[in-house]
C-alpha cells in the first residue's frame, strides 16, 4: 500500500466546508472541517484506486497568504 502527503485547501460556502486536493484534483464537503477533510481523504483515496496510471509523483503546494492593497 503507498502513502502520499497531499495538500488539502478548506473554505465554507454558506453552512459547508469544501475541501480540494489541487494535486488530484478531487474535491469533497461536509458540515464540519473535519467531515470535509475525512470525505475528501475518502474520495481521493478512491481515485487513486480507480486511476492508478494518474499516479504521479506529486509533491505538497505551499500554500501561504498574501496581503493586497486596493482602492
């Protein structure tokens, strides 16, 4: 069994989380962070299963904030 370290990006849309893995591409909800980031660990888990061949060595984003000025 392989194991990978990807990247989870969270934010709410009303009253749901949505979590993307923008390696794979998969993308998932729930009511709670917790849930969203357990169905999106669930979904991608499965596509990986299914698409073996998109396997590729991916390495986790940086994700950092940036601070924008504008009128």
């Amino acid at each position: 069994m392989k194991t990978k370290t990807l990247t989870a990006i969270l934010h709410k849309e009303e009253d749901m989380y949505v979590a993307e893995c923008p390696e794979i591409g998969t993308i998932d909800q729930g009511k709670t962070i917790e849930e969203a980031l357990a169905n999106l660990k669930e979904a991608t888990r499965l596509y990986l299963e299914e698409c073996p061949f998109l396997d590729t060595d991916t390495s986790p984003r940086f994700v950092t904030s940036i601070e924008v000025s504008y009128a």
